[in-house]
C-alpha cells in the first residue's frame, strides 16, 4: 500500500559521456601501442592534444571478453548509449535517469508494451534494473487512491508493488495538484530555486491521471587531480570558431582505450563509497565522422568486450572546454519511439497496462502513457562536475462511455432503412429491405 599546440580543423568534436565504476584492461591492442616506440609522438585535435610516450598497460587478470558478466548489467549500458544517439547537440540526457523511470512502467506493463521496454532497457525483468539503484537517484511513484485500490486486487499489480518496494522506489498518494507535489519533490534534490513543471504539465485533457513515474537526481564529482590551467583559445564548431576556456593539464596520466572509430580517455574523479565515476571524453579519429556513430561503436565495443575496459594508460597534453549545458523539460516521447523501440505504452488501443488496471476494476478505458518529459544539466570545469536529471511519466485514461456518459440515443423518428438479413460476420445474407419515410406508418397499438 501506499507510504599548448595549436587547435585542430573546424570539423572536430569532442563528446563527455559521465561513467560510473569503470575496469581497465591491458591485453587489448590500441591503434597508438601497435606503433609505439621510445619516441614520443603527439597527435593534435580540436579540445585534445595526445602525447604519446611509452605505453604504461593496466593489469587486469581477465580475457578481451567476459562472458560471465551479467548480460542485464552489460545490455543496459548498451542500450543507454543508443538512446543517446538521438539526442541533439548540445542537449545533456540523464540516461540512467530515463531508464529508471521506464523501469518503474515496466513492472505494470503487459504484452507488446513490457517486451518492447524490456528489449529497450536491456532486462528481463524489472528487479534486474536494481543496477540503477544509487544514492544519488530516487524514484517514486504516485499513485491515484483508486488506481492503488485496484493494483492491490490484481496480481500484476501486487507484483508490481512489491517490485518497486524492492527497488526502493517509494510510493506515495497522488494529490490533485500534481505538477504542485511534483516539484516539491524535484527542488530539494536537484537543488532548484523555481518550479520545473507548469501547471497541467503532467495532465492528458480529458483523462484520470492514474500514476505519475519520477525519478530524480544530483551527481556531483570533484575530479581525483584537478586540472591544474585555465586556457583561453577557440574551439572549431560547423559554424566556424568560438572562444571556448579549457581546462588543460600538459602532462596528465590517463586511462585511455581505443576504438574503431574514436579514442577515449578518462578523467577520475574522486571515489565516493562503491561508486567510481569518471567523465570519459571520446574523440573521433576522422573529422568526417559524427559522433553518432561513435556512440554507435561504442555501444557496440561494450556489448562484444563484456563492458568498458581500457587499453592502460598514458601521459597526455590534456584540454577540454568548460561547458554548462541544460535541456529545458521537454517530451521525449519521439525519442522514446524512434531510438528505443518503445510505442505501445502510448496507445491505449494496444491495452499497454490492462493486466494490472483492468478496465472493469478502474472504471475508465484502457491506461496508457499520456506525458513523458526529461530535464537535465551538466556542467564541468577544471575542478569536477555536476549532473542533475529528473524524468516523469503520466499514466492516464480516458474515462468510460459505458460506466460515466448516459445510453446513447437511436431514436427513429426520421426516415431510416431496415434490412432483415440472416446471420452476420462473414454469414451476413440480406433478405429483405425497406426505406422508411413516413407512408407506411401503422397506427394501431397492440
């Protein structure tokens, strides 16, 4: 119940993808240790310089691939990265953030609806997504009084609350200003001075708001060596240079892996408990290729090595610009479509939700997800990072004819056509037809 070289050409990008416990790996090859000898060599691009000494390998006791590792674990990671694929430039996405409140959907979900989220969070199942639980991100989930009532009498339901228990996701009752309790909710934890959501926000017109899923959260990380420089130059956009401020540290011991397509390298931040972030910064190796597919092939490296696992290390000319970039609270319901597969939970017709709100226990039509809206930030400097995200999704339904409206009327009171006919369906035989305009009216009651 509820409770210094000069910058590179124009066309180079460079990408920051926040990581949380990252493993090293020495025995596979990158393109710089097949040709590395004692001289050092730098290679020179946009916001990187890379000076290439020796190559210093991690030790790591396990093979290129590692099978044993959980395949939720590794799909998950996968799949978040694909997502991002779609994102526009310049726009941060909390990925972890989106899944989690998806995986608060997928314990009620039924059908077409949970294969399609199952297959877009990389689980089996919704206990599997105990991967994203963290200090740092909570999920809660608001339920409607009646729509707790009926989750109670159906077995879907109870799992479903159990579930969230489980993942300590907590539940509490969904008051009538919604948008109001959200960001009561959102404030504290992300640290917010005015309200994120507007007023009707979250409401579908014309349908019950049944739940609202959100998950929320503030990741702030105090690089493990901070960049020692600030350093004013340009940074090369399609549009021509900008001025840009780098953070730079000229010679700076790096954890580093090589790709087909990009390399990456890995500023650490201090440890916090069990978590071990860091902000990995991918490069493309030729200024033609988006970036993308460099997230395409990186997806694709983590699905065949098992995970992330790094080349070693070495010494760089590191630089990278300051950023502070927001993503004002939008839907991401095309996004959700287009790059995770995920549709049917907004089409009531595909009954995404009925094994756990049934239509003859809550009254209404069929539930379906009516509002799905993200915000996030990230900024970082020379010093460390800060990362907020909130996502929340609406499930809503319309309410019934049969249960909320009066009889339609079929009054005959004009001219009409009657066909006797034998059987229907695909045995419909018409037999007799008459038009009725009024001259064949019999007057006498029985």
């Amino acid at each position: 119940m509820l409770a210094r070289p000069k910058i590179a050409p124009p066309a180079w990008h460079c990408m920051c993808i926040v990581s949380g416990s990252t493993q090293a790996h020495s025995t596979v090859p990158g393109t710089y240790s097949a040709q590395a000898n004692a001289t050092t060599r730098t290679r020179t691009q946009n916001s990187m310089s890379l000076e290439v000494p020796e190559e210093r390998p991690l030790k790591c006791p396990k093979s290129p691939t590692h099978p044993e590792a959980p395949f939720n674990v590794v799909e998950s990671a996968a799949k978040r990265l694909l997502l991002a694929v779609g994102g526009g430039p310049d726009k941060p996405y909390g990925l972890a953030n989106i899944h989690a409140c998806a995986g608060s959907l997928l314990s009620i979900a039924t059908g077409k609806a949970e294969e399609e989220l199952r297959q877009a969070l990389g689980v089996q199942h919704a206990k599997q997504l105990e991967i994203l639980k963290n200090p740092f991100r909570k999920t809660v989930v608001l339920l409607d009084p009646d729509a707790d009532k009926v989750l109670n009498q159906t077995e879907k339901g109870r799992n479903a609350l159990a579930v969230w228990k489980e993942l300590e996701t907590t539940c509490m009752v969904l008051e009538e200003n919604v948008e109001g309790q959200v960001n009561d909710l959102v404030k504290p934890i992300l640290q917010l001075k005015e309200d994120l959501f507007e007023p009707n926000s979250l409401k579908t017109p014309g349908a019950t708001t049944l739940a609202v899923m959100l998950a929320m959260e503030r990741i702030k990380v105090e690089h493990n060596c901070v960049l020692p420089h600030y350093v004013h130059d340009k940074f090369s956009t399609p549009n021509g240079p900008v001025d840009a401020i780098y953070a730079s540290d000229p010679k700076r011991d790096m954890k580093f892996k090589n790709i087909e397509l990009c390399t990456m390298v890995l500023v650490e931040s201090k440890p916090d408990g069990n978590d071990h972030r860091s902000l990995c910064f991918i490069l493309p190796k030729d200024d033609r290729t988006p970036l993308e597919d460099c997230l395409v092939n990186l997806a694709e490296t983590v699905r065949r090595e098992g995970g992330l696992y790094m080349n070693g290390t070495r010494k760089f000319d590191f630089r990278f610009p300051k950023f502070d970039a927001t993503l004002s609270l939008e839907s991401i319901v095309g996004l959700l479509k287009e790059y995770a597969g995920v549709s049917s939970i907004f089409d009531e017709g595909q009954c995404p939700f009925t094994d756990a709100l049934p239509t003859e226990l809550t009254e209404l039509e069929e539930a379906f997800v009516g509002k799905f809206l993200h915000f996030a930030s990230f900024k970082a400097d020379r010093k460390g990072a800060e990362a907020k995200a909130v996502t929340a999704a609406t499930v809503c339904a319309y309410r019934s004819m049969s249960a909320h409206a009066p009889p339609e009327k079929f009054y005959c009171d004009r001219k009409f056509a009657v066909i006797l006919a034998n059987g229907e369906d695909d045995k419909f035989s018409p037999e007799f037809v008459l038009k009725v305009e009024g001259g064949c009216l019999d007057l006498k009651a029985e």
